[in-house]
C-alpha cells in the first residue's frame, strides 16, 4: 500500500480511495494512502448527473479518485467528493499514483535486500528522495538520468545509496515525449536568406528554462522548414513548443517575414 507522511489528507487534497460500505444517503470510503483510514462521501457529492440509487456510480471494492473537502483530526472524520473531481484531475492523480506504486515497489525490493522493513526503506531513502526531488519515483529517475552523484546531493547514504541507484538503473526506463511541426517561412526583402536565419534561430532564447530536451530543426526545402522536439513528458514538450512558437514569431514579425505553422503527425 502507498504510504504518506502525513496521519490525515489535507483539505483540497485529491486521494485514491476504495469504496468500503454503500449506504442510502453516501459511502464509506477506505483512503488507500493513509493507513486505510475511512472517510464519508454523502449523496450529494457523488456526482452532478442525476441517478436513481448510489450504486449506479459507486460499487463496494471500486477504487476512485476523490476530493477532500473536510477534515476534523480531533473527531477522526474526513469528508470527500466525488463530483468535484475533474478529469484532468483524475488523470493526473491517477497517474501519480501509479509512479508512487512503482516507488514502494522498488523501496519493497531494496528494504528486502537489506534485511529492512520498508518502514525502514522510507525512512532512509524514501521520504529524502520525496523532499529533494518532489517524489520518491522521480529520485530514481534522477539517479538513471544524472547518476549516483544526485542521490548523494539528496541525503541518502550506504548501504541504502549504492542499492537505490543500482535498482534504478535495473528498473527505471526513461520515456521521452517527442512532437514534430513545420514552419513556413517567407521574405521578400532585398537580405531575405539572412532575415529568415534569424527568425529560425531564434528559439534558441527560450531554452534556458528547459532540462532534458532535444530540438533538431532542419529544412524540409525552403520555405518548409522541420523541428522535432523530445523531452521527458508530453506537457514539457507541448510547452517548449509553444514558447518556441511564441518567439519565432515575434522575430518573424521584427524581420517583416511572413510565418505559419502545422503540426505533424510523428
């Protein structure tokens, strides 16, 4: 079971639960990241369509991404939504649990190798990975893309440290996101070939807030001219594309050249 630090959820906080009991009026629900406390959903924060009975949406055993929306530490009660989950919000907590999942999978193999506990596993390496990169998994994901050396920066030591990077690199694949477009690029003034390079070079000023990427832009034959962009998530991408997008045409725009772009399709 995925652990958190923290006895209770935090108002707002977007947790993975399990529905427990179904009643007429709401549910139970088993929060699966704190120890497998319960928290009530009522009927009316099941859902914004209508329905005729609570078990059209939630069925016992179903795991769910739900909202906190009240938390009373003293009283033991914690309250949670279902309706005011977006889909985004669902596909983005979904994902990070799977990468917290895969985590604890690797710290189980580590602790096992040690003679330790996980208790231990988290103690030692998890939560410093946690603090220093974010999230436990993108520490070993750091270790596979920058070596050994940031797990150090991160605090961990022997015999936990050489263990952590050797499963790292064992276990961990990088995928990278990588997105195409195409940019026309036309000038008619009387130094058009020079005007258009710096159009093209331009986004070169916009790199410098970016890690972990490749730009290759290349001619497809004037005016069409390629770039291809990888990086390690499609958000990073699509946002480097974008700022790349952004700066080539206000260059287009001061060398008085006429732009367009398309994507393609990889």
């Amino acid at each position: 079971m995925v652990k958190k630090r923290r006895k209770f959820p935090a108002r707002n906080e977007l947790v993975i639960g399990t529905v427990k009991k179904i009643f007429e009026h709401g549910a139970f629900i088993t929060l699966d990241e704190y120890g497998g406390i319960e928290a009530y959903c009522p009927l009316n924060e099941v859902s914004h369509s209508w329905f005729h009975h609570i078990r059209e949406v939630l069925k016992e055993g179903q795991k769910r991404v739900f909202k906190v929306i009240r938390v009373n530490p003293v009283k033991m009660h914690i309250d949670v939504s279902l309706k005011r989950v977006s889909d985004a919000e669902k596909k983005d907590k979904i994902y990070e649990w799977k990468r917290a999942q895969r985590a604890e999978k690797l710290l189980e193999i580590a602790a096992k190798k040690l003679g330790k506990t996980l208790d231990d596993a988290y103690k030692e390496a998890g939560w410093k990975m946690e603090d220093y990169f974010g999230e436990i998994y993108a520490g070993f994901e750091e270790a596979v893309l920058r070596g050994k050396e940031v797990l150090v920066e991160a605090g961990l030591k022997e015999p936990w440290l050489s263990l952590i990077y050797e499963l790292a690199q064992a276990y961990v694949e990088i995928r990278k996101a990588k997105i195409s477009g195409e940019f026309i690029v036309k000038c008619y003034e009387r130094d058009g070939v020079e005007r258009i390079k710096k159009v093209l070079l331009s986004w070169r000023d916009v790199i410098g807030k970016y890690r972990d990427i490749e730009i290759r832009m290349y001619t497809e034959g004037a005016p069409r001219y390629r770039v291809d962009l990888t990086a390690l998530d499609y958000k990073t991408a699509e946002n480097l594309l974008k700022d790349i997008i952004s700066r080539i045409r206000e260059e287009a725009v001061r060398q008085n050249c006429i732009i367009e772009f398309k994507r393609v399709k990889r």
